[in-house]
C-alpha cells in the first residue's frame, strides 16, 4: 500500500505538459465547484493552529486540515518564515500537503504546497473577482510583487482581459524584478506599469494585496480615491495582527471573507464588527444573483487561505499525475502481512499493492 | 532542499542491521532523556485534534504536533480504524510522523509512524515501569494482544528479567496467535499461557493492557485481587470515552499520566477528578527519589501516547538512517532560485542541496 510522492521534477514534468494555463484554469474551476457545494455537511474544516516563534527567527509553522466526508482527509502543513527569500534564498511560504483515506487512516499522497499554496491563491481571486469584479475589469493593481503576485496575475488574466498591470513593492528588488518574472506567463499585449501604493490602488479596476507586512504597520495605503467598482483580492492577512487594509476603507466595502470564522481572527476582518462582514464566499457563489450590484460597487474578499483550496489543489494534481504516469510510489507506512506483528515486515514479504 | 523518505524497505534494512533489541533500547534510552528535561519551556506540546467518524467505517484520523524550541517541529498524522486488520487486512494503527525545521520552514524527514508508534509506546511502558514497578519483576500480563502488546511484551523484556508473560485477547485468533508473534523477539526462557482475564491480572507483576475496546464497554476486569505492588501500563485508553480500568481499581493505584492534561479527556484520567491523579510521568522521571515506595504499591501509568514520544522516535530513526545512508532523498517542496517566482521551477534549474 503505497504512498505517491510527486517531487519537483515530477510536478515539473506535469505542469510542462499540461500547461501551466490550462493548470490554472482547471484549478479555478475545480475552486469554483468546491465553493458551489461548501457549506453543506460533507466538508469538514476545523480552524488551523500552528507554532508561532521568534527564535530562531520569526517564523510560523501551521497545520491546516480539512476532511471530505466519507472520503479524505487532507492537511497542509505550512511554514511562514519573512527572512526566507532574503537570508536563504527560500519562498517565505514553503508547504506539503498530504491525502489521507478516512477508511484505513492511509497516507495516500504528499505533494509540494509552495506552489500550490500559490497556485490555489490565485485561483482564489479568480473566482473570487469572477463574482464581484466588473465582467470588463482591464486593469490590475498589485501591491507586493513577490510570489503570490505572480500567481494572482496568472490568475486574473484567465478570467480577465488585462490591458494594463499597475505594480508596487516596499522591497525595491522585488519591484524591479517583476516585469521580468511575470514575462514567464506570456501575457502579450499588457503594458507592466510600476508605480507608488497610491497610484496603483487610484487605477485599478482589480487590486490584489500581497505583502509580507509586519504586524502592527500601518496600512498599505491610506485615502485613497478609487474607482467606484474597485474589487480587492486581499491575500496578505492571514495570521493574528497582520493585516494590511484600513478599517474605515473596509467599512465602505462590501467585504467576502472565505471563510468567516478563520478571518476574524487572522483576516481583515479582524478589524470589523460582526455586522460589518459580508456574506462568504461560497455563499456569493452560490446566490450569484443577489451580487450582480456588487460588481459596480466596492467590494473586497479577505482571503486568509483554506485547507479547502489545497484539498482541491491536491486532487487536481494527484489526478494528473495519476493520467500522465507522473510521481514515485512509495510504501512508508512498515507493516506486514500480519497486521498484528509490528515486527512483522521483518520476516514476511511486505504486501502488494 | 531534500526531504528524506524512509520507505518500509529502507526500515527493514536500519532495523537488519541495528538489531530490534538495541533500536529498541536507544528508544527508551532517548524517551528518558527526553521526560527528564520535559515540562522546561523547550518543549511546546498543544493538544493532538482529529476527525472523528462513523462512515465509511468507523475511525479517527488525528493531528499530534511537537516543537522543540529553536531547532525542530513534529507532527505525526495516525489513524485508528479498528476494523482493519479484521476487514483489509491492515493494522488498527496507520500513521507518518514528519519533521519541520523551524527555521525555514522546510519538510525535514517523512518516516512510518505505525511501527514506530507500537515501538514508543512499548518504550514508554518500560520507562514507566522502571520507575513504577518493583526491579525484580518477573511476571508481565497482557490483556489485548494486538500489535501493541508486541512492543510492549519486547520493551519490558529490555527492563525486566521476564520469566512468565500471561496473555488474553477478547479475540480468540489474536490469542491464539500471539505466541507465535511473540516468537519473532527470541525471548529465551520466557513461558508463554494464555489466561483469562482475571487469571492475568492476579498473576502479574506487570500489567499492559492495550485492547480496541468500544467506547461504553465495561471495564476489561473488576474485583480481581492483585499483587499489591502491580504496576500497569494503560496504553489502552486513548479517545474520548474509550477507557479500560475500573474507576474504584484506579483510585486505589497511584495513577501517573504521560499528560495530565490530554490524559483527562482521552485516558484512564477521564474517571477521575483532578485529586485524585498523580503526577506526570515526566515529575516521576526528574524526581526518582520520591516514587521509591511507590515500587511496593499498585501504581497505573495512564499512557494516552503524547507527541513528544513520536517526536524521538523519529529523530532516532532518522539519525540511524542517516548514518547508514539509508532514505530516499526528494525534493517535494518546489521552488527554484528565484524565490519570487512561484513558476520558476519551469524555467530555472533546480537549487543545489
């Protein structure tokens, strides 16, 4: 009974012959679906919890479960660690996500979740901006550049038809490197536009946050006109105290959290009142009807990041890979013939399959 | 940036060529040092969570997660699903244990966490004994000989010069069948009876129970007398509801749990107020000199099994492999040299390491 472990190189092949585009467009959709159906009893989603710590540098290690009725099981493990990329050369985000089959408590897969964290982000956004972004959205504002940018990008140009990126990042490399990592995705005939916190927020029709913000700092930007149908993705508050809107700017918006119970505590909607948050997400998905006016007005979906996404992400990948014969398929789990004998797998054969 | 797999091929191999009796050994050697400094602030251990269910069969897959301050972050997933070695032929207990270095964040190791779960239970056993039972106990019964019983039987065998082992199983094929289990540890010398119950309990030294009773079942035994200095090893009890001590047998022991505060909603402890528990087995360990007398007394060790004890297990299994060179090495985290970009694996080779 083995486990399939995908490495780099196998999710490397995988995303090279699917198309990182269809990729993406599938995990959208696998997204949307999962948020048409989330709410009713068959998904289980426990709040994450995770080791905090400041020695021996600020860092996050969290655990984030979700269970599929009568059928899996799966948990991302997940490291927050800011000083990566600088210190290390390392994504800030670094992740496994694991399947695990709630008939036998199996270990049926464990699959990359820096990527995939990234990848399920921005599929986020997409669905997220699909239900309340203007249909004609041309213009996309990103403050922070680093990874996640790259993926809402992605993201929004396969729902959007994007003319014009608006870009800011606190970190000056980061802003300067954009352009250049965004030309992987192949968007021709989008102008890429650097810009202040200010401009980028006055000109976007879609504006995603996603920065590595200190707890405690001030917003990311303040008094700011903007346009009336402005639609926030905002991606960057995800733990207690880190957000990175103002509340008075929050207030005048129609706020989505993905989760509500997860965002007051580590969303923007730590910063509201109950009676200030909007509906979820899943249930803007599943009354589209009641949004249509929303799509004029301004709008903003905390998303903080569920298990549910990497649920998704997992099983959209694990699948391919199964389709293209992808990934290692390896017995961790040590035992027998006789389950009754830890010991075993040292005198029988170990068990097929 | 690997993370090391060890497959049950590469357990085999470490377990042929270090011996079980000395794995074995170095796992209750490493289980002692580590209650002798537990309960200091390095060590941080948050309650384990899970999902309990009833379809499609019923069982549990929960969450134990360890931090070693500064240096490392553990978490085992188990499952228990008590209908499998009866319907899939699989043992009751499936788990991994995985390691994440709290630096970065990185998935460190990824080995077993079945066989090394009955291993540090049994190791647990046996520290809890050496404290606990007289020295020169020779008699050790079992009631439920499962898997579990196993490790117990060989870590208390590693402590105790063992001239009887009595044995008893609600399920005649486990019973039937232990001694040929049994046989597998080349305990020379050691006579094997199966017994009832009763007969078990009034005829040890040493006592582990460890069955899949059912939540509401009555107690494996009542109004048996004992030999006054009976210590037993609870490994039992380890759910919500799920106990196997009469709660009047356990107010007339010397009740040590491995964590009174898990051991209270999950253990023996679930029967008793809080006076009427004694201390940790850590307090124990670090403080010998008060527990001399209790080695003439009827003493329970509530073992609920707690994270800290995976958390050696695994760093003993993987710094023998380590040594061995055994353990496939796999980039699963995917990431390239540009930490900003989450597709640029697709483009960049592979960092080194």
């Amino acid at each position: 009974m083995t486990t399939t472990v995908l490495s780099l190189d196998d999710t490397l092949q995988l995303v090279q012959r699917i198309g990182h585009d269809r990729l993406m467009d599938e995990m959208i959709a696998g997204l949307t679906r999962a948020f048409q159906t989330f709410g009713h009893d068959s998904i289980q989603l426990p709040p994450r919890d995770g080791f905090h710590y400041s020695t021996p540098t600020t860092g996050l290690i969290e655990w984030m479960p979700v269970m599929e009725q009568g059928r899996q099981a799966t948990i991302k493990v997940v490291g927050y660690h800011p000083e990566n990329p600088r210190q290390r050369g390392l994504p800030t985000i670094l992740g496994t996500i694991s399947a695990y089959d709630t008939t036998t408590g199996h270990l049926v897969g464990i699959v990359d979740g820096t990527f995939l964290t990234a990848l399920r982000t921005g599929a986020a956004s997409a669905v997220a901006s699909r239900y309340l972004a203007p249909v004609n959205a041309a213009s996309l504002g990103l403050i922070g550049a680093g990874a996640q940018a790259i993926t809402q990008l992605h993201a929004l140009s396969r729902e959007f038809r994007l003319t014009r990126v608006l870009f800011h990042d606190a970190d000056v490399d980061a802003e300067l490197s954009f352009p250049d990592r965004a030309g992987t995705l192949d968007l021709h005939g989008t102008e890429f536009i650097a810009a202040t916190a200010e401009e980028v927020v006055s000109e976007s029709d879609i504006l995603c946050t996603a920065t590595s913000t200190a707890v405690g700092a001030p917003p990311l930007f303040t008094d700011v006109d903007t346009r009336p149908w402005l639609h926030v993705n905002a991606a960057g508050s995800d733990f207690e105290g880190k957000v990175e809107l103002d509340p008075s700017f929050l207030r005048e918006s129609l706020v989505v959290p993905d989760l509500k119970e997860q965002a007051v505590l580590q969303g923007e909607c730590q910063q509201l009142t109950g009676d200030e948050i909007g509906p979820e997400l899943a249930y803007v998905v599943q009354h589209p009807d009641e949004f249509v006016e929303a799509r004029s007005r301004r709008t903003v979906f905390d998303s903080t990041g569920i298990a549910l996404e990497d649920h998704v992400a997992l099983n959209l990948i694990l699948s391919m890979a199964d389709e293209l014969g992808l990934g290692q398929r390896i017995q961790i789990e040590n035992f027998s013939d006789d389950p009754k004998n830890p010991y075993g797998f040292l005198f029988e054969p170990v068990p097929a399959g």
